[in-house]
C-alpha cells in the first residue's frame, strides 16, 4: 500500500509540474494545481494565499471546496495558522482541526462539519528564500497515515509552486501600484462616479486640462457639462485665472455679442456706459460658453475671429483688443446636424471641435446612480439638519429602474425633495416623487393574489437586505439566511436583483471578513 501511496504523490507531482510548465493564465495554473490535489491527493479543501509585499498580509488569491472570492479573507501576519506559516516560515500540521484554538476559519466552509474529523496542513511557498505564499489543505483524518508525510509531499508542491506564485505577487503589486497611480493623475474633481465611462471621462479631463487645447463637451441637460468644464479649469495651468461662465441661451441675440466682446458708450439704445465683455473678464483664465448652439450667426463669426486671432472689437469701437483666453464650449445639440442644417457655421464648428468630450447620460451610469443618491442624501440632510442617513430597499429600487430624463439634474432634485419630505432615518419609496413611483409602460404584470404579492416583497426585501449586508456575496447571503445558495441564485434571478450593484459600496476591493 505504501508502494501505491508513493505511486500518487509522483504522479501528482508530475501532473503539477506538467501544469505549471504550460504558458497560461497564473490564476488558472493555481486552481488547476489545487484540483490535481483534491484528485491525486484526497484534498477536501485547499486554498493558496500570497503576501502583500507591503504589509505582509497573506490574502487569498485561489480556493477549490470553499464559496468565496479572490481577496475577500486576509491574514495578518501571525494571526491563524496561515498568518502564522506566512510569518515564521515554518509549516504546521494539526491531527484533529477540532482541537486547535488558532484555527479561524474565516472562509466558514468547515462551519458545518465536524472538525474533529479534519486533518489541517499548511505550508509556506518560497521563492529566493523569501516567503511569498501560503498553500494549506484540509483531509480526512482517517485517511491520514503520517502527518510528516503529509507535510512533506505539501512541501514539495509548495516548491514547485514558488516561481508562479512569485509572478503572482508582482502581478497583484503591478496592480495596487496601477491603482494608485490612477489615483494620484485623478484630476481635481467635483464629478462623483466609478462607472466605466466616467472614469473614460476623467482620464479625457486629466490629458486636455493642463493644455490650451479648445474643448468642446456634449451631452444631455442635466448631465454635468458644467462640472467637467470647472475641473478643466482647475487643473490647468490657468487655474489661478478667472473662469468666466456664459450661458449662451439664457440671453437674446441683441445682447449676447455684447455680453461677449462688451461694447463702447453709444454703441447703441441703452449703453449709456463702457462695458467690457466677458472674454475680456477671462483674460489669463477661462471661458466657458454653455450652449454654445445658441450663438446668432454674427456672434458666431465673431466668436471664430477670436478663436483665429485671439483678437475681438467691441460693439461701437474700432480699437481691437488681444486677449489670452482658454475657450471651453458646451452643448447638448448635435452641431453636426446643426451644420448640415446651415444653423451652425462648419468653420467654427471644426475649430470648437479640436478635443470633444462626451458626457454620457445617468441611464447609462448604472453604477453612479446609488453613489451620488448617497452623495445628495448627505448633502441635503447637513444643509437642511436632518437626522436622514440612508435609501430603503424600496426607494433604491426605483432609483434604478427609472431612466432619468433629466439625469443627474433631476436626481439631485429627486433627492433633496425627498429628504424635505423624510421624517425618520431612512428615505421611503412614497418620498419619491410620483413620477418614479409609476411602472413604465409595458412592464405592468397579471394581477396576483394579495397574498402572494406580499410575500413575495416581502421575500425579496429580505433577500435584498441580505445582500446588502455581505456587499453582493450571494453564499454569504444564503447563510445569514438559513438557506442555501442555490434558493438565493433562484430567487435572485425570480426577483430580479442584481448583487453586483451592491459592490459599489465596498470602499476596497478587499473586505476583510471576521473570524
């Protein structure tokens, strides 16, 4: 039997190294590692955990027979038995898991066994001499001969591993450094999201901000124009300047061209005085024409000389005034049909056009739509001295099924009525106004029985809650619940809720779970 025995430990060995000679994904020749364990090996329930370089923490990084993601748990060092491996270097074998007081298990995938029948290896992967992570495994202690063969045949495994683990530190390092760097270009902002297309958004701000560059920002009303056009301003090199705002449709043409390039005494009914004009207000700053859709064909004209000459004349004068102004445009009007149309002058259009930012529209910010209702509750609730902290289930899910016309415009005001109206703690779906209280068209279902609505609110509120507190982690939810995680897939799907929305809240895509 012995023989045998021997025979499985060579055979694992050499399947491992097959595995890890491969070019592949790291993160795959891992798990593949771990399989080949729980195939060759008996393995009930393995993980591999890799240092922070940083801190020394040993994070997870791959498991096989435990329900939990990719640095979700976290070892300090000397906390447990896998801290305590990463810190001394030593490995440790325990005959019977029941007895053992250091045993955290913080992944809870042995809550529900009698660990006294669990035998637990851990052992510390090495690479240069230096610890950079940790493989540990659990088996049935009954099918455990000799714990020093055990740790051995571990070991060597460990040995094997030692170069690919190593990749995978400096990997997930490369990727905290990225992290930070990302952070540290951040442009000063007021802009609040982590959707995908207002980092895009950022990253566009970051590279034309400290230029001369025009800039032309599109979008719906509502969606933020005016924030992008500020944090363009306050990271360039004029941020010491004035930022002089225009909103281009909020005057008549007979006094927009005065309003921009200011007129001389006498220049026409009513200028009883001399009056500089904004461009001339912006000089060494910033302007910023909102709507610039709106401009009268003359005002146009004017408006490419300056772009082409940095050079104006006022309305009644014939002296001509030099300005350095940087020129930052908005509109929510599709000014290449606006040209086609013969509404918009194609030569100012290709100079305004030099750097286009779009803004995207809040229905497609999925992700944001929570982070800046909380943003707006806080905000209101300080300016108004409410006791108001929170969105209850309900008001969030009409938060997110509504597709905002409006945008972010409307969400503030959404918000700010809301918490007027808010009298406890928590904001309440009928403090919503009643547009987002209606179904949209075509989503009205079969009437049901009273009861079985209300059940099955009641049902998802708490599935909802649960989620809420595990931040989206359906098996951590399944057994805050008594239930299993396949009832919490089939209701989640039934219900309709998505988990991932709840992730946002996590400050860090590492949370630590308590032993």
């Amino acid at each position: 039997m012995t023989e045998n025995y021997s025979y499985l430990e060579l055979r694992a060995l050499h399947e491992i190294a097959r595995v890890l000679a491969i070019t592949g994904e790291l993160k795959d020749q891992l798990l593949q590692t771990l399989g080949i364990l729980s195939t060759w090996l008996g393995m009930e329930r393995g993980m591999i955990s890799i240092l922070d370089l940083q801190t020394g923490e040993a994070w997870l990084d791959v498991a096989r027979g435990v329900e939990v993601g990719t640095g979700e748990i976290s070892y300090q060092p000397g906390e447990g038995i896998t801290g305590k491996v990463a810190q001394t270097g030593r490995p440790m074998a325990i005959a019977n898991l029941g007895k053992e007081t250091l045993f955290l298990d913080r992944t809870g995938a042995r809550k529900s066994l009698n660990r006294a029948e669990l035998a637990f290896l851990c052992v510390p992967i090495f690479y240069q001499g230096k610890v950079v992570g940790v493989l540990s495994a659990d088996k049935l202690a009954h099918q455990v001969e000799n714990l020093e063969k055990e740790v051995q045949i571990l070991s060597s495994v460990a040995e094997l591993l030692g170069k690919v683990v190593h990749f995978r530190v400096v990997e997930e390092e490369n990727r905290r450094l990225r992290r930070m760097l990302a952070e540290a270009r951040r442009p000063t902002t007021n802009i609040i999201g982590r959707s995908k297309v207002i980092q895009e958004v950022l990253r566009l701000i970051d590279q034309v901000a400290d230029t001369n560059t025009t800039v032309l920002i599109n979008g719906e009303t509502g969606t933020g124009k005016e924030l992008v056009a500020k944090a363009i301003h306050e990271n360039s090199r004029r941020r010491k300047g004035p930022l002089v705002q225009v909103n281009c449709a909020a005057m008549p043409d007979s006094l927009l061209e005065s309003e921009l390039f200011g007129h001389e005494k006498g220049a026409f009914t009513g200028a009883v005085t001399r009056r500089r004009g904004r461009f001339e207000e912006a000089q060494g700053g910033t302007i910023f024409l909102d709507e610039v859709g709106e401009l009268s064909p003359i005002a146009q004209a004017k408006l490419l000389r300056v772009l082409q000459e940095r050079e104006f004349q006022p309305l009644g004068s014939s002296r001509m005034v030099k300005v350095d102004v940087r020129v930052v445009t908005a509109t929510n009007k599709d000014l290449e049909q606006e040209v086609a149309h013969g509404n918009f002058r194609s030569d100012l259009y290709y100079r305004l056009n030099v750097f286009p930012i779009f803004l995207p529209p809040l229905r497609e910010r999925g992700p944001d739509i929570l982070l800046l209702a909380d943003y707006f509750v806080q905000k209101y609730a300080q300016e108004f001295g409410k006791e108001v902290k929170r969105i209850s289930t309900g008001a969030i899910d009409m938060l997110m099924s509504y597709h905002w016309p409006g945008n972010v415009r409307e969400l503030e005001n959404c918000i700010e009525r809301a918490v007027l109206l808010a009298t406890g703690e928590a904001i309440d779906a009928w403090h919503l106004p009643p547009t987002l209280q209606m179904k949209p068209t075509g989503t009205q279902s079969v009437s049901r029985g009273k009861l079985e609505a209300l059940v099955s609110a009641f049902e998802r509120d708490l599935i909802t809650d649960a989620l809420k507190d595990v931040h989206g982690n359906q098996s951590q939810a399944a057994r805050l619940l008594g239930t299993t995680k396949r009832i919490i897939q089939y209701k989640v799907e039934k219900y309709g809720v998505d988990p991932k929305r709840f992730r946002t809240k996590l400050s860090s895509g590492k949370a630590r779970a308590k032993a």
